[in-house]
C-alpha cells in the first residue's frame, strides 16, 4: 500500500530498466545545457559583429550600439537557425549515445515521464489550496500533524528514536517494501543534500524508497538529482489536505 490519494509515479521498472541503469545512464550535455549554449552562441555573434564593426568605425561606442542593433535586427533568422541547430545537436547525440548505451532509450523515456509526471502533479487543478496552514507549522508539529494524517489513512507507521542519526522520520510498508518518510516543513528551499541523505538512509536500511514530505520549495539541484533515484518529494496539502486543529 503506498501514499492513499497519491498518483503512482513512473517507476525504472515500468520502462524495462532498472534503477542501476538509470543512474548510469550519461547525460545528454546538448538536452541540459541548451540554454547555456544558445547564449554563448548568441554572445559569440556579437563579439564578431561588434569586432568587425570596431574595426571600421575605431569608436568602442559606435562598435556597442550598432552591435546591439544589427544582431537585435538579425535576431529574426539568427533564433530560428540556432533553434534548428540546437535541435539537430540534440538528435545527433541522443543517437550517438543510444548506440554507445543500449538502454539509453528506456531511460530517456523514464526521465520523460518522471518530468511529465512532476508537472502534472504541481499543476493539478484538483489540488488542495490549504497550503499556507501546513506552512505555518512548526517542524515538530508538521512531523506530527504529517504522521497522524498517514496513520488516519491507514498506514502502519514505526517512527526513529532519533531523526538527526537516521536521517528520515518514519518507515511503513507497502507492496514493494519498506518506504522511509522524511517531513520537511517550513519554507527555507532544500537543496541536494537532503536528497544525498534520504539515499545514504536507503542504502543503510536497504529501503525500496523513500518519500520527502514538504511544504518548502525544492531546488533545481534536488530536482534535477531525484530523478534517477527512488525518492518521491510531495507536497502534503496534495494528498492529506488540511488535518482539523484538534489534532
């Protein structure tokens, strides 16, 4: 049995890999650092026409506001071109490493979905608007409003004796083995390393996965780490709702 009123996340297995594989998996440099190579692209058309236009006119000045203006002017063909390059780029690796990787194609398509997954669940429509209640929570309040509204749904929980030595807060079973849950309230973003500590705790206990319950925002770091490992970050007002104050 897993989180009551959850949506099942894409699992490695689903996909015909496993999560070895996965972790394993190269990254597609293209894919991540697109944005970063459009403007160096972008930077690089400007260092020659402002070069070329310097040499000419020998007036730094001049050399800055006609740069600026004919690549804002030639913007019109240079962004369509540097798209399609991009895009090209893109599919040429994917097909390199594909061939270099035989399971790279399932994990290209488990990371799609764990993304398409992620944005679905954070922009569900049905979800609860009782967010700023579980914010204003205290960290051992949230801990144990989170542990009596899993408990009144049905789940089995056995608490640590100590969360600063095990790392998480509390551990049930569900059909594909133990599942460690760790609360995090407040509003101060985490960042990786409490992903490097919920998979340190996973190899320790020998956990199937584990769940990061919080009401603070997730960094781009802890998101992008997550995917290739068993750790589902939820936002407890999307599943629990708001618990009655005399909890």
């Amino acid at each position: 049995m897993g989180l009551p009123g959850s949506i099942d996340k894409p699992r490695p297995e689903n996909f015909g890999v496993t999560a070895e594989q996965v972790e394993q998996a190269p990254e597609l440099f293209v894919t991540r650092h697109r944005l970063a190579i459009f403007v160096v692209i972008y930077l690089a058309v400007f260092a020659v026409v402002f070069t070329v236009v310097l040499a000419t006119s020998e007036s730094v000045t001049a050399a800055l506001v006609f740069g600026l203006i004919l690549v804002a002017a030639g913007s019109i063909v240079l962004i369509p071109l540097v798209v399609c390059c991009l895009c090209a780029s893109e599919k040429a690796e994917t097909r390199w490493v594909c061939r270099r990787f035989p399971a790279m194609k399932a994990c290209l398509a488990y990371r799609e979905a764990l993304a398409e997954f992620t944005r679905k669940t954070r922009r569900s429509p049905d979800r609860p608007r009782d967010r700023d209640w579980w914010i204003g929570l205290s960290a051992s309040t949230f801990r144990g409003q989170v542990q009596a509204a899993l408990e009144r749904r049905g789940l089995e929980l056995t608490p640590v004796a100590d969360r600063q030595t095990d790392g998480y807060d509390y551990a049930f079973a569900d059909d594909h083995g133990t599942v460690l849950v760790r609360c995090e309230g407040g509003t101060t973003p985490l960042d990786i390393g409490v992903g490097r500590e919920l998979t340190a705790c996973l190899l320790e206990t020998g956990a199937a996965r584990a769940v990061l319950m919080t009401s603070a925002p997730v960094s781009r770091r802890l998101t992008e780490y997550l995917v290739d490992h068993p750790i589902d970050v939820v936002e407890p007002e999307a599943i629990l709702g708001n618990p009655p104050a005399d909890l």
